[in-house]
C-alpha cells in the first residue's frame, strides 16, 4: 500500500555530521599509518584503504545532498521506491547556473494534429501512484536517490550517466546492440510513437535493456547531441528489474553531459502527476493484454526548447535550448527502437532480452513494437515517418521488421532473446 507524508525535510545527512565523522576517524587513521609492532610490517595500506572508504563514503553524501531536494510531501510506493515531493522552482534542474532563480515555463503550443486530452484516465499508470496519490499543485514527483544506488553505480562521479563510448550507427563492435528504425536527410523538430510495455530479463546487473525515441543531431562522434525518452529495465540504476519510464539527453556523446531523469541540471519536469525513473504497471502479457505508451517530443517554435508529452494528456516538461549545441537548432535523425548492453561476462552473449524477449515474426501479442511513428516538421504538424529505415546490428539475436496499415501507420515489430542457438 502506499502512504504518504507532509513532513518538511531532507531525505539527507546534514554537514555537521560529516564534522563528527571526520574528529572520530582521523585518530584512527593516524594510528593505522603506524608500524605494527609484532611483525615490523607497516599498515600504510590498511590506512590507505580506510582513506579511501571514507573519502567514497563523503562522495556519496555529497551526491545526495545535491540531488534530494527538501519535499513537501513523501509518498512510498508499493514497490520500495520512495517520490518526493519538491516545490517546482527547486528541482535539480534549477540548479544549473542559466536557470537559477527562474520557475517553470507553461506549455506551448503542441504540434498540428496532436490533441491534448483533458482526461487522466488514459495516463501513463505508474506503481507510486496505484492509489491515487499524487504530489500538490506547485510540485514535482522525484524518486528519491538511496544509498543503495549510489554504491551500486561503477562511478560515484558518473552516477546516472552512461559510460562514454564511441557511437556509431553503422557499427557492430560495441557492446551496446540495436534494433532501430530511422530516418535521417532533413530537419525534424521532433518525433511520436506508441511503444508496447514489457518486463525483459536482464542477464547481468550491469546490463539494460530498453525502447526508447532518440532524437539526434550532429555527427556520430563527440559532437552528438540526443535527447531520449522511453522505457527501460536497469537493475544497476534502479536496484531491481521494472520497466521504468526514463529520460536522458546528452550534448557530447554522452562523455562528460547529460544524465538520465533528474540526475543532473537538465530536465525541467512540470507535471505533478509523473515521476520519471518510477516503475510502469501495468505491462504487456505474452499471447495476452498490450500496454503501450504514447511519447510525443516536439521542439516549441517559439523559445526553441524541446518539450516531453506521455499520453493523451501529460506534459511532462521540456529540456531547455541552451543545453544543446547541433539540437539548439533541429534534429537531423530521429531514431526509434530498442537497445541492449551485451557484456559478455560468461564469455558468451548475454541472455538479456529486448522487447519482449521474443523475435519480431512472432508480431502481434508475442513480439515488441513501435506503432504510429510520426516525425514534427518545420511548421510544427506531424506527419508520418516515412522512408524509415530498419536495422537490427545483430539479428541473429534480436531483429526488427516493419510495415505500414491503416491502423497503425508506420510500425515495426523488433527485439528477441539475446542468447540462442543462433547468437553463441
């Protein structure tokens, strides 16, 4: 069952203790620096490791002092995750030096052909909100950053960002493997799609898998500028194996900028009723029901800031301008599709799957999809995605194919079970 809060406070450990850790271990970090005096052996590396624990441990709590903001309501999902709730003008965004002091701006207007519902039935259903809550007008859900997740990352300083790699679209060496639609050859201001919600295995901790819109400009080298938004399955970065809704964006190929949901200034979320990084449910049955979810991402010809709708009804927020370069101006591809990391621990190819875990001949039911694939021109209507292409880098282990119907329009059925007789 999830309850709810109204307690004004940080979900943090203040300074001062940080004051009362440091008088208590740097006696015991003097005394380990010693010789001992049985063995004649120094304990430089006992202190050297001590050092280093502490240090980590300093880093952790300045981290989360930085991303959980003071709330004025907490509310504990059923699933473990707890949201707070955080006056508008203080979520992490606000924290970049271009924004601070600034408040959240109004939605514009949505593209041609696009209808903003006035009902919530047909939202996005997340876990933290099965019954009923939400967070106060004025403020914003976040999931709160743990302990846990801090020390589940590879890198305290990288903690919600991906690793920095080479990105290449023709490329079939990396350990990031596709199955993705695209087109690319002209200007987009942005792109929609309707994506089916599974709960894929995740072989390893350290893998994910996910489905997700990119919306890319610049070159496939340090230049790239994308912004995403999705679903996704990421035991290192959540702790547990749900289907999440996610974003990320990044302005260098995702070395040193950008950064998943909230973990960094970026993302200016305005909707109250959305926590980005929380659990989706309910999601797709194998020969069974089919969730999906509407994502809609469109540039606002007015201020030049890129704009996230889930649904029929629910502004999510908008990533502004000036954190982009190539995208401060337009996209030049627009990709859709999903993506896993193979790291190949046993030796082998991971068993994580993507989509369904089943292979896009099996279609409707069985199979993950793409649906109604549109990209926003230059005049801010949508239109249909036409002259896709389709890739799958390693189809003997998951593999994409596509199509056009009335119903549907452009789609695409993709995914499979990574590992197989097929893809040793």
């Amino acid at each position: 069952m999830a309850s709810s809060s109204s307690i004004l406070s940080p979900p943090i450990i203040l300074p001062f203790v940080f004051f009362l850790i440091s008088l208590s271990i740097e006696p015991v970090l003097s005394t380990l620096s010693s010789t001992d005096s049985t063995t004649g052996t120094s304990t430089n590396s006992t202190t050297l490791n001590a050092r280093e624990e502490f240090l980590k441990y300093k880093r952790i709590r300045a981290k989360l002092n930085k991303l959980n903001k003071l709330s004025v309501k907490t509310i504990q999902s059923e699933d473990g995750d707890v949201i707070d709730c955080v006056p508008s003008h203080l979520q992490p965004a606000f924290d970049h030096p271009l924004l601070k002091g600034q408040k959240p701006l109004d939605p514009p207007e949505l593209p041609k052909g696009c209808n903003l519902s006035s009902s919530l039935d047909d939202i996005l259903v997340q876990k933290w909100r099965t019954n009923g809550e939400s967070c106060p007008d004025g403020t914003v859900p976040i999931r709160r950053t743990t302990e846990k997740d801090l020390l589940r990352a590879s890198s305290v300083r990288r903690f919600g960002m991906k690793p920095p790699r080479r990105v290449r679209r023709d490329s079939t060496s990396s350990s990031h493997e596709h199955a993705v639609g695209y087109i690319n050859g002209d200007q987009y201001y942005g792109a929609q799609a309707s994506i089916n919600v599974w709960s894929p295995q995740v072989n390893d901790p350290s893998e994910f898998s996910l489905s997700q819109m990119w919306v890319i400009s610049g070159s496939f080298g340090n230049d790239l500028n994308t912004i995403e938004a999705g679903w996704q399955v990421s035991p290192e970065l959540y702790g547990d194996n749900s289907p999440r809704f996610f974003t990320y964006w990044t302005t260098d190929a995702y070395q040193e900028t950008g950064c998943y949901n909230h973990y960094c200034s970026g993302f200016v979320q305005t909707n109250n009723k959305i926590a980005i990084g929380a659990a989706i449910s309910p999601t797709s049955f194998y020969s069974g029901r089919q969730f999906d979810i509407s994502i809609l991402i469109w540039k606002d010809p007015q201020h030049g800031h890129w704009w996230l709708k889930l649904g029929s009804g629910a502004v999510v927020g908008y990533w502004p301008s000036f954190l982009f370069t190539h995208l401060a101006q337009h996209a030049n591809m627009v990709q859709f599709g999903g993506e896993i990391v193979n790291t190949q621990q046993s030796g082998f190819h991971t068993a994580t799957q993507m989509g369904s875990g089943h292979f896009a001949g099996e279609q409707y039911g069985k199979s993950a999809y793409f649906r109604n694939l549109q990209i926003v021109d230059w005049d801010n209507g949508l239109i249909p995605a036409s002259n896709l292409k389709l890739l799958a880098d390693h189809p003997n282990c998951y593999d994409i194919r596509g199509g056009v119907n009335r119903a549907w329009g452009n789609y695409f059925y993709y995914g499979g079970p990574g590992r197989n007789v097929r893809c040793p």
